[in-house]
C-alpha cells in the first residue's frame, strides 16, 4: 500500500542519526525500566501479535523479541524502512511493512493486535494532529488489546547544573528558539485525557524522570539531534542555530543539563 502522506520527519536518516535513536532508546529503557509495562499481561496470549507503529532502527523490536515468546508475531511499520537492519539480520518473528500514519492503516493490519506500541513522535505529529492519529492506531488493535504511547514531555524540560554558578545562557537561548512548532510539542501533557475520550479503558499515565549520571550521555543525544535540524533551516538561522549549539555543547560539558519527564500512556480497548 503506498503513502500519500508527505514525510514529516524532521531529523536525518544517516548513520549517525541511527546511532542517536538506538542511544535514546537504551536511555529510554533504562529510565523506565521496561520494554512493556507490568499492567501490559500480553506474552501468554497464543498467537500473540505486536504492532510497533513508527519503528526507527527497529531497535525495541528486537529488544522485546528477547523477553516475548518466539513465536509471537512482532511487526515494524513507519513510511521509511532504511534505518532498520536487513531481514536476515533481524529475529524471525520480525516484519517490516511502510506505513505513514497519517494515512488510513492497510487493511492487513486492522483489527490485528494484542498490543500497539509507539514512541518519540512528539517532533512529527502536530497538537492539532493527535486526535486523529490515535483513531487510526486504535483501528489496528483488537478488542481488548493495549497501547503503549511514549514521550518525552518537552515543555516540562529544566536545566539542572552539577555547579549552580555555572553558566547556562547558551541553554536558555535555545531553549528559547525550540520553543516554537513542532520542535516544541505540547500535546504530551494531554495524551492521557485524549486516550479517554477516544474510548479507550484503564488508561493510565507514568512519569519517569532520568538518572543524573545519565545527563551527560543523555545531552549528547540532544545535542546529535539538534544537529540534525540544523540543515533543515535557513542561512540566517542556520547560523544562528549553530552559534547557540555550540555554546550548548560548552556548557553542557561544564556540566549543564536538560531533564525532563519520560511520559508513558497506556490504554485498553472495549
């Protein structure tokens, strides 16, 4: 099924870029502290069938193939597949299928599975936009199936400082020009009462706030991603945009941090 979707991804696809989401994702697991929530009881289903809706480098996939039964079905979807590894090097309950979803999800994919998992979007779907994403998530899940919606919540960001006179002027100017778009996203805080509208059950909401020995490793994720936006401007704030990250990069390594809620929904359907 082809998309008719523009891609709305904001950050690269290179090398490098892989190695930034497969950082965040070991971040992310060691902060939450799971793959699948606890409430999530989904591995003793026969016939069990795992949807990972805008999958990346497939790295969760792969993950949570260790801690699932082999013989669960585990799919990848998101509307491009070159950052995940070749087939035969992925586990053999693993496949792939293009999928944009701000499109209508393809047929073999509706009504499908026990559990929907989705994560880091917040830079892709826009405040106005979440409403009708989660329809169309909610179309591949079964009756009585989950989903689990990860985020980080980037208004809620602070700066934090190893040394309180230290200087965080960089930081605060671009946090300052993020704070616009889609660069600054604002329906995370909202996820869990638009899961409850949409008619979702046992919806709960999880805040998990990163360990400060992370901080370091944990900003120079930041600090890949934001260079990945950096092209995506224009001459005038391409360099302005570069001024303030490399003025971010000093601090950050005079021990200057960004933290921040790790936001977890999760939700069953009727």
């Amino acid at each position: 099924m082809s998309s008719n979707s523009k891609d709305q991804y904001v950050f690269k696809r290179h090398y490098r870029a892989k190695a930034r989401l497969d950082l965040q994702h070991y971040h992310w697991r060691d902060t939450v502290g799971y793959l699948i929530h606890p409430q999530i009881v989904v591995e003793k289903k026969n016939d069990l069938q795992v949807l990972d809706i805008a999958c990346g480098t497939g790295i969760w996939l792969s993950d949570v193939s260790r801690v699932l039964p082999s013989s669960a079905c585990l799919v990848g979807t998101d509307i491009s597949l070159v950052q995940c590894p070749p087939k035969d090097w992925l586990p053999s309950n693993v496949e792939l299928q293009a999928w944009s979803i701000f499109d209508e999800p393809p047929d073999n994919l509706v009504g499908r599975f026990d559990m929907v998992h989705l994560r880091f979007l917040g830079f892709v779907i826009g405040d106005a936009e979440l409403t009708s994403t989660l329809l169309r998530v909610m179309k591949t899940m079964k009756s009585g199936g989950w989903i689990q919606w990860g985020e980080y919540d980037h208004p809620n960001n602070t700066i934090v400082k190893a040394d309180p006179g230290a200087s965080s002027s960089d930081f605060e100017a671009l946090q300052g020009r993020l704070r616009k778009g889609k660069t600054h996203p604002t329906w995370v805080s909202g996820l869990e009462r638009v899961c409850q509208e949409q008619g979702l059950g046992s919806v709960q909401s999880f805040r998990h706030m990163p360990s400060r020995d992370h901080l370091p490793s944990i900003m120079d994720s930041i600090l890949m991603g934001l260079e990945e936006l950096i092209p995506n401007e224009d001459k005038e704030a391409t360099e302005e945009l570069e001024r303030m990250l490399a003025g971010t990069a000093k601090e950050a390594g005079n021990g200057v941090a960004w933290t921040g809620p790790r936001v977890v929904v999760i939700g069953q359907k009727a």
